[in-house]
C-alpha cells in the first residue's frame, strides 16, 4: 500500500465495523500536502452495523445492504529532511491529533442537536485491530457526509447572508454553551503551544493526543512571536506603535497584555471554542436557517467571543455591523447592528448554559477579542471587513475605561 492509498485504508478501517467500501472521491487535498478528505460511500454488511450507521447518520434505521455517503480525512504528512523542530509543522500535525481526538472523545458529549459530523472509526482508536499494522504512520478519520442534510457550503472569504449570519451565532452559541459543562477540572490534560508541547512529549514519552489545545484557535500570540516582531519594527504601520509598545505601568505591550488577559485560566466564561471560524468551514441547509461548522483541527480552550471576532470580521456582510451606508469614520463605537447580533449571540448562550453573563462583562471581552484579532490581521495581512475592525479597535484602544478595566484584569496575573 503506498501512503496515500485511499482506498485501502478505508476499506481497512471500514472492515472494523462490518462496513464495506464502494466508492472513494479525492474531494481536496489538505494544506501543504498533508493528506486528503475523500467522499466515500459504503455499503452495510450486517444489520447491526445498518442500525448504527443510520442512527449516526440520522436516518430511519437501514439493514443489510444500505449504502451511506460518508467522509475520509486522511492525514499523511510530507517528509521532513530535518531534524530541527519546525513549529510550523508541528502545529499542523498537533492539529491532526487534537481534531481526531475532538470527534472521538467530545462530539459524542455535546448531543445530536449541535450539527457536527459523528466520527464512524478512527486510526486513534484501532489498536490492535485487522490490518492496524499497515496503518502505521498515518492518521486518518471517518465521519458522517454532512452534505445531504446541510447541501450549501460556505464560499471561501465570501460572506453569509442575514440568515446564515443569524444561524451560525446560534450555532456557536450552542457550541459555547453545551461544552461549558465538558471541561475537566485540571488544565494538564490540553495540549500546549506547538514547541512546548514537543519537549513535554519528548520529556515524558508521551506521543498520543489525550486532549484538545489548551488555548483554542491558532492566531494567539505564543505562537505568533515572529510576525509579532516583525509588526513591532515596522515604523510604517500604524498599529506597531500602539499595539507593541511597551508599557512603564508592567512592562507590557497591549497586544502583550491582550493576549495575557484572553490565556484560559478557569473562568466560568470559557468554553471550548471552534478556533477557525469563517464561512468555508461550515455547510448550511438549503434556505440557510441551519448551520454545521467543520474542519476542528484549533478547537480548545477560550472565551467565545474570540470565535466571534473572526466571523464577524470575515463573514458577516458589513451592512449588518453599521449604521447606514456612509464611510466609515476613523474611530467607530459598537453600533445598533452589531449590539443586535451579539445581543442574540449572548441570549442564546444563556438558553443553554444558566451561567450569568453580564452585557459589560461580556461586552469588555468582546472589545478585547477585537483588539487581539488585530493584532494577528495587521502582523499577518487584513482581509475581511478590515475598515470596520481597525475602526473599532481604534476606538476601543483609545477608551481609557476599557484600558483600566484591562490592566486590573491582568495584574494578578503578572
């Protein structure tokens, strides 16, 4: 079998479930050569395996003989020719694990009525099992097609309509919500920043994902140092002087203190977050009341409204932010249609989890959020509704409320 052979690694995994493969689509390969998703259709070859198929799939209950479309994430990584820690591949493959180990362990938690695909048989849960030993070195992962049910997927940096927009807060809402009661009470279980958690492993010979990401998303600053660098020396950009530099009061910088503030700790207010959230990672139904985030690999550890930041900088149309069609100003404040969605957001929230949310509370961590995804987006590239983001946080950096409630926020933790 070579590496990349499809085909036989589904049907190998399939066998472990009295699954029989038909057909495998290559529907993409993953970024920087690192595998492939497939769309693959089975066929049941016990009443049983019809049973528990159609269940995860939720549909009328098959027998011997239904076909079920389903998808194969495949990870098989190039070689690498060095044996220097590169954080750039560690991180993909970290992300890998801690998918995997998202839609074994957490999704069959969080209930059937959060749209995420169900995970049918994983290489991380093969152990002994016929013909594990030809899997060896790749990683790979069958889940539900969620197509049939959720047929529209989301355009890649394009934005959602109005209803789309709606669907997919209370999505997250949900999301945030439901997993607030899934988090364990020790932190030591989550995987660590990239080339941390490669000497932890390397310390303690542990080499199987046992957790998701300590913090959730991939744009946080531990792992962002060296484009943080890169936007603190250069003069030309507005935001290196105000975001980087360093403050006499604690001899931090506020994109320093930004990310100090958003770190999980413990807080009744974190939840698992989605980490990557943006209109090409999810499907929706037909008239867009429903959505179905895909693609887990940064999910972890964090305040929802980071999840938030994203999706409203990269999806939501921009008239459903502001007030009017004018230019936007230099500085702009929250108004009434970003008050709307996020108050629908937090509403939602609440309906799931009872845990009380202060609007300013809220509203604070929400203005923090912005300001962090900033600073990733101007060390990065802007893209999105980038006028209305630097507006806000222009605004928001200039609130002197908002900078005190920061730094009384953090000084316990300094």
């Amino acid at each position: 079998m070579t590496r990349h052979d499809s085909n036989h690694v589904a049907s190998i995994m399939l066998s472990w479930h009295s699954l029989e493969l038909i057909s495998c689509t290559n529907l993409q390969t993953l970024w920087a050569g690192y595998g492939q998703i497939c769309a693959i259709t089975v066929r049941a070859t016990t009443n049983k395996a019809a049973e528990h198929l159609s269940k995860l799939c939720g549909v009328e209950p098959g027998r011997v003989g239904t076909t079920y479309p389903l998808i194969l994430k495949l990870i098989s990584p190039p070689r690498k020719s060095t044996s220097t820690a590169d954080e750039g591949h560690l991180r993909k493959m970290l992300s890998y694990e801690v998918e995997q180990y998202f839609y074994s362990e957490v999704v069959p938690q969080l209930g059937s009525d959060i749209a995420i695909a169900k995970c049918v048989a994983s290489t991380r849960d093969m152990g002994n099992a016929t013909g594990s030993s030809e899997l060896k070195g790749l990683m790979a992962t069958i889940m539900i097609d969620l197509r049939p049910e959720f047929p529209v997927a989301g355009e890649k940096r394009g934005a959602l309509n109005g209803t789309q927009v709606r669907a997919a807060l209370d999505w997250l809402a949900s999301f945030h919500g439901r997993s607030r009661g899934l988090l364990p009470a020790s932190l030591d279980e989550y995987v660590l920043p990239p080339l941390e958690e490669s000497s932890r492993r390397q310390s303690s010979e542990k080499d199987i994902c046992t957790g998701l990401w300590l913090n959730g998303g991939y744009t946080y600053l531990a792992t962002r140092r060296k484009e943080y660098a890169s936007l603190a020396q250069d003069t030309d950009s507005e935001w290196s002087d105000v975001l980087c530099r360093i403050s006499e009061e604690c001899l931090l910088s506020v994109a320093e203190m930004v990310a100090l503030f958003l770190t999980p700790c413990g807080r009744a207010t974190e939840s698992y977050i989605h980490g990557d959230v943006k209109s090409e990672n999810l499907f929706t139904t037909t008239d867009g009341d429903k959505v179905a985030f895909f693609d887990f690999q940064y999910v972890g550890l964090g305040l929802g409204v980071c999840d938030l930041a994203k999706l409203f900088t990269c999806s939501v149309p921009l008239h459903m932010l502001i007030d009017g069609d004018e230019n936007l100003p230099e500085k702009l404040s929250m108004c009434d249609g970003e008050r709307g969605l996020l108050e629908r957001y937090r509403t939602t929230l609440q309906d799931e989890d009872s845990e009380l949310y202060e609007w300013e509370t809220f509203k604070r961590h929400w203005e923090t959020a912005l300001v962090d995804w900033c600073r990733f987006q101007a060390s990065w590239g802007f893209w999105g509704n980038t006028e209305w983001l630097e507006a806000r946080v222009r605004s928001i950096l200039t609130d002197q409320e908002w900078r005190d409630w920061l730094y009384q926020n953090i000084r316990s933790r300094l």
